[in-house]
C-alpha cells in the first residue's frame, strides 16, 4: 500500500500542468463561451476558466477578465494567457470606448479578441471568404442562417464548424490583409474577426 501510494505521489508531481487561459466575454451573449467550451475538447495544452458576469461593455469586460486572471494566479511566465473578447457591433460608442478598453488591457497583460459587427462573422468564415460588409449583428446572422440553417446564438453547432476549422483562420487573415492593404482603420473595419488569434493558439499548440 505504501508503495504504491508513493508511486501515485510521483506520477502527479510530474504529470504536465495544462497552460491556462482566462477568457472574458459579454456576459449576455453565450456564443463564445459555447464554442470555446467545445474547442477546450479538440486540444489538449490548455483549459479554460471563463470570466463570469454581466458586463456588456468593453471597459468592462476587460475589468472582469483582470479580476478573473488574478484570482486564478495566472503564470505568464509558464504560458498562461487572458483575452477579453466582444462584439463592436458597428458600435460608435463601442469604437470609443475600445481605446480605453485597449489602453488598461495592456497594462494588465490582456489580450483583445474583438469582431465587428459580431463573433459570429468568425463562423462565417468557415465557409468562405468575403469583403462583404454588414449592416448590423443581425444581418449578419441572417447570413449564416444560410450556412447553418436553424443556427441560434444559445446553441454551438460544434461538429459542423469545427472540420473547417483551418480554412477559417486562412480567411480570417486574408481578411486582416485586405482591410489593412485597403488602408483602413483595420479594428474598426467591417467585416473582420480577431477570434482566429486564440483558435490558431489552441490548434498550433496541441500535442495531441
């Protein structure tokens, strides 16, 4: 009994302690939280703690995810990360309000996962890519009612998604590269996604 108890002792002392990453959202909006639940499964580096809350704003959304990261601990130095990530919505305030939001989340090692008009644009580009600019979040939805019919933002339709997973985040960057060749002011730019920076962590990260 005592050896073997030993011997469990040891395994865990050297097992690898998987990198953590603390991510803040918009606390009405379930979408990221589904679907970054869902891709935690398909590798195996790092788990994810989500920052709870009803934050709506990016201010605030960065607030909480600071708050979250130091109650967990966070080890920069061994790999952990945090992201705040929301929706600009076409969002004049919310353009305004990003700078700020920009301005304390580098002081406090955070990353911005922003999309414009709505996360849901990165679903999208799983299924193509296209310049084509959106009225508002809904429209955008609409569009991807034609890609996923019956989609709902309370639901992650996972298994569709997920083996186009590399062809969204070559879309995603050639849409970064047509905005910014384009001049334009790139965050503020419509449509674009910036989820690919954290999905391309995860997949290029697996050790699977």
């Amino acid at each position: 009994m005592v050896r073997r108890i030993k011997k469990v002792t040891k395994d865990r002392a050297t097992r690898k302690r998987k990198k953590i990453i603390v991510l803040g959202a918009e606390g009405l909006n379930k979408t990221e939280f589904l679907y970054f639940r869902e891709l935690e499964k398909k590798q195996s580096q790092y788990h994810f703690i989500f920052a709870l809350g009803n934050e709506t704003d990016p201010v605030r959304i960065v607030k909480n995810t600071a708050k979250k990261a130091k109650d967990e601990a966070l080890q920069y130095n061994q790999g952990d990360m945090a992201f705040s990530v929301f929706d600009l919505d076409v969002n004049e305030t919310k353009y305004i309000q990003l700078e700020t939001a920009k301005t304390n989340a580098n002081k406090m090692n955070i990353g911005i996962i922003t999309s414009n008009p709505c996360f849901e644009v990165w679903y999208l580009e799983h299924f193509g890519f296209s310049t084509k600019p959106f009225l508002n979040s809904n429209a955008v939805v609409k569009e991807l009612e034609k890609k996923m019919p019956g989609y709902q933002k309370n639901r992650c339709d996972f298994d569709i998604l997920f083996p186009h997973t590399e062809a969204a985040i070559k879309n995603s960057e050639m849409l970064e590269k047509y905005h910014v060749g384009n001049n334009e002011t790139y965050e503020l730019a419509n449509p674009r996604t910036d989820v690919y920076k954290i999905v391309r962590i995860l997949m290029k990260g697996d050790d699977k």
